[in-house]
C-alpha cells in the first residue's frame, strides 16, 4: 500500500496547485523509497529515467522557425486569410481541422499537426480571425475559449484517429504485450476496432464543435446588449 | 549514421542558447534563474548520455529547485511590435506559410524515405528513431527556408526560440518529467497494487460490471499515470486478460483495441499528460492552465460512455 504514496502527493500537489515539477518530484522520490530503494539509487534511478525520456523534448526544436516566423507576422497574415472567406466560421475552420487531423492520423500522419507546429501559429489565429471577422473586438475570455477549443481539437482528432493506423506506438504495444501473453492477434484487426470508436469521437466532438458558433452567438450578443 | 543523441546535441545546442539570451536579458529580473533552468537542461542533452545516473538525478533536481523556489521570469522585451508585424504579414504575404507547411511536410516525407537512404551500406538516419530524427531535419529546413527568405539578423532564431521557451517556462520540462515518474512507479510496481484493489473490493461476476470496471479503470488509471501506455499493461493483466477473455469468452483483440481508447478518454481530462494539456495552454497564453482539459472533459465522458458500450455489445459477441 504504502507504494501509493506517489499517487497521493501527486494528486494532493495538484490540488493546492504547487509546481507541478517538485509536486512530481517529490511524488518520484518518494515512491522509490516507499518501495524499499536508498536516497542515492532513487536519486539514481530519476536521472537514468530522465535522461532516457529526453525524446519527448525534441519538438521543442520547432521553436527557432515557428517564432521566427511570428516576428515576421505569421499569426497576423493567418487570421487576413480567413478574413477573406465569408463563410469561415470558429465552428467550420475547427470542424475542418478536426477532420484533416483525424484522417491524416490514420493514415499514419501523425506529425501533420501539433501544439508548437500548426495549433500556436495557424490554427488558432485563424479560429480567432473568424470570430473576429463576424463579431469585432473579442472579450479576452471568449478568445481564450477558442484557443483551448483549438488545442483540444489537435489532441482528441488525433488520439482517435492515430490507433486506426496499424503501425502505430499504442498498436505494436497491444500486440507485443497480448504476445507476451500467448495470445496472437493481428495488428490489422486491432486498427479495424478502433473504427467505431473514431466514428463515436468525430460525431461526439463534431457535434459540440457545430454548436460553439451558437454559443458564441448568444454570448457575444449579450455582452453587446449590456454595453 | 545520424541517430538520436545528435538531434540531442541539437536540442542542447539550442537549449544553451536559450540560457545565453536570458543571461544577458536585464528586463528579466530573475534572469539568473532562467539561465541556470535552461543552462541545466543543455547539460543533460550535450552529455547526459555519459553522465552517471547519480549526477543526472542531481542535475533534475537542481533544475527542479531553481523552478520551484524563485520561480522563472520572462523578459520584456518584444522583438518586433504589432504594427511592424502586419506591415511584414502584408510585405511577404501566403509565402510566409511556406516555412511553416515545410516542418509537417518534410517530417512526413523523411519518415517514409531517410530509412531508405543509405550511405556506404549503412542507412542514413537510425531507422528505429526515424519519425523523431525527421522531425529534427524538417525543422532545419524549414529554419534555412526562412533565414533565406527573410533575411533576419543571424539571433534572430535564437532570440525568438528563447521567447517562446520562456512563454512556455517550466512546462516545457513537465511532459519529460512525468515520463521519469512512470518509469519509477513501474519500478515500485504500483500498477499491480492498484489491480489487487480492483479485484478485491469490486463485485467481477457480470459480465457488464468487468467491462465497466476495465474500462473506467483504463481511464481512470491514465489519468494517475499520464499515460495510456503506462495503464494497458497493468489494467490489462488484472482484469482483463483473466475476467473479460478467460471467464467470460471475450474476444481479445476488440477488448484491447477499445480499451486502449477507453484509456485515452482519461488523457484528455488530467494534467498528468502534460504535453497534451499543460503545455498548450502555455503555448497558447492562457491564464487557466486547465483551460483545455476543460473543453476535453465533456467529449472524454461521452465517448467513454460510448466505448463501454461497445465493448459490452461487441467484445462477446460470439
């Protein structure tokens, strides 16, 4: 039980809102020692895991170009693109995305979006252009809204749409570990079994997109009728 | 042969650059604590494969200390004003999407062919790391694309990379971090406690009941973790590998493949998968750093709810 204790101080850290990284560090440190290892061979035992997880980081690489280009007006000449189309609309340029990402992701394209790489820089200044275009000045808590919404859209077209590609990581994990176990099973078929849940996800998540233009609607035409 | 650790000397490279620009940044008033975070980080890029493990878990929480006492700073300066900027967007126009449509285009090409190039007998870049290493390429690419196009002065990337790095701060580490985490709960072996408690304390003689457990356990055991890949193994081996597949009769490529999505229904809604959720709200510059778990949570329950019907009507279908 006591192996828990890293459970705990995360969820405990979480909640008082401390910094997450001592939170989780704390959290490490202490679940090596609840399960019976010494000070050092934990502190040890963090580093090496460290060190070999330093590949998450590499997309941070992005950065040099990506800021080199909002200097010379990325964002600012992807909201005039969307100006210029009438019919862009927050809900339609996000449904759009939303497709794009989903489908290319199960064509194993899994690198086509991403925060850094398409959210930051086009995605959302262009979600913003729309809502700008048919509304005027937005209120900062209307254009943080379509920013998440914009985040959220990259992660769940491309959580559901990736497992439907066969030589994908979540895939070859199911098959080694199923293998390990005795049990064979095709990667093809897993990806035919993720289909219905990708469907369930696009009709879900592209019916809440469809109706974050009315609430936009509504809620910009209430903050016009108090001023 | 190009492998991983030289796009981590790239990424050190950078991350001591970034350390450099904040050094010499007087409008940041905690400036030292940003070029010691930074500074740190390059370390464990440009030679953390050769450090004792030891000396690198001194380095983490050294880096940790720095984030978490004082605090980072940001500085205050911006390189080129609002106006300057949509004069430029104006100058330069749609070609301005050219070096940002190159880092996804080049990525994508260079995972299909770089394995396929070979030099001397031996492939170009390790096949393995292939997708990580495209990634890197494309991003030198696209960085010459635009240098070329926009003639900037040579620290220009540099300066930028540092102001975006900064707008992002500690979160940009929190992802690797949590990563690290994984690994020593794996060690510890939480993940075989947390199903003991599954099989004793739940009720695992319907059929129904095992799916809803195992599904909201994949979830819920994400969202501890950060990670689906951290949960499928230990949920999988608890409960449903011995309850859904060997009691029941369920078929087990559908429990798996279902179950693995009914654990990325719980990625959406915890800031333990920090890359997904955190980081875009730095990146994004809002002030709720929950903001995008927020507008996940909705479509994570419904499509859980879907997924544990799926797996209901689908798994025994036999």
């Amino acid at each position: 039980m006591l192996t828990l204790i890293g459970i705990v101080i995360v969820v405990i850290g979480f909640v008082l809102g401390m910094n997450p990284l001592l939170v989780v560090t704390v959290a490490g440190l202490a679940t090596g020692i609840a399960s019976g290892l010494g000070p050092l061979a934990v502190v040890a035992a963090f580093g090496k895991a460290f060190i070999t997880s330093r590949y998450v980081a590499i997309v941070w690489l992005v950065l040099p170009v990506i800021g080199l280009l909002e200097r010379a007006g990325l964002k600012e000449r992807a909201r005039s693109v969307v100006a210029g189309l009438r019919a862009a609309t927050v809900s339609r340029i996000l449904l759009a995305y939303f497709a794009i990402r989903q489908i290319t992701a199960a064509l194993g394209l899994t690198s086509l979006g991403g925060h850094a790489q398409m959210v930051r820089p086009l995605i959302a200044p262009m979600a913003e252009g729309a809502a700008e275009n048919q509304y005027g000045e937005l209120p900062d808590r209307v254009r943080h809204k379509i920013r998440a919404h914009a985040a959220a859209v990259d992660n769940i077209a491309l959580f559901f749409g990736e497992d439907i590609f066969i030589a994908i990581g979540s895939i070859l994990l199911i098959k080694g570990f199923l293998d390990q176990n005795g049990i064979h099973v095709e990667p093809t078929q897993l990806a035919i079994w993720a289909i219905p849940t990708a469907l369930c996800a696009f009709i879900i998540h592209g019916t809440r997109l469809l109706l974050l233009d009315r609430w936009l609607r509504t809620e910009l035409a209430r903050k016009q009728g108090e001023t | 042969m190009i492998t991983l650790e030289h796009i981590y000397w790239l990424t050190g490279l950078m991350m001591a650059g970034v350390a450099l620009v904040n050094s010499r940044d007087f409008t940041n008033p905690r400036r030292f604590n940003n070029t010691a975070f930074w500074g740190i980080y390059a370390i464990t890029f440009l030679i953390g494969s050769h450090l004792p493990d030891l000396a690198s878990g001194f380095l983490v929480i050294g880096m940790v200390l720095v984030a978490s006492i004082r605090g980072l700073g940001q500085g205050k300066t911006e390189s080129t004003s609002r106006a300057e900027r949509e004069a430029s967007a104006r100058r330069w126009g749609a070609k301005l999407f050219i070096p940002a449509l190159t880092i996804p285009f080049v990525t994508v090409l260079g995972t299909f062919f770089f394995k396929k190039i070979t030099l001397d007998g031996s492939p170009l870049v390790d096949v393995k790391q292939a997708t990580v290493i495209s990634l890197a390429i494309a991003t030198l690419i696209a960085l010459a694309v635009g240098m070329a196009m926009l003639r900037p002065p040579l620290s220009a990337p540099i300066r930028e990379a540092r102001r975006l790095l900064d707008a992002v701060g500690w979160a940009a580490v929190l992802p690797q971090m949590l990563a690290a985490l994984g690994a020593l709960f794996a060690i510890a072996g939480v993940g075989n406690v947390v199903s003991g408690l599954a099989q004793r304390w739940i009720p695992l003689d319907n059929p129904f009941v095992v799916v809803l457990t195992y599904t909201m356990g994949m979830a819920v055991f994400t969202m501890i973790m950060g990670n689906a890949f951290a949960a499928f193994p230990v949920m999988t081996a608890g409960i449903g590998l011995p309850l859904i597949v060997q009691r029941f009769g369920g078929d087990p490529t559908i429990m798996a493949a279902i179950g693995m999505l009914s654990g990325f229904c719980g990625t959406l809604m915890t800031p333990m998968a920090a890359n997904f959720n955190i980081v875009p709200t730095a990146l994004l510059e809002l002030p709720d750093e929950n903001a995008v778990i927020k507008v996940q949570v909705p479509t994570a329950l419904l499509l859980l709810a879907a997924n544990i019907l799926l797996m209901n009507f689908l798994v025994f279908r036999r």
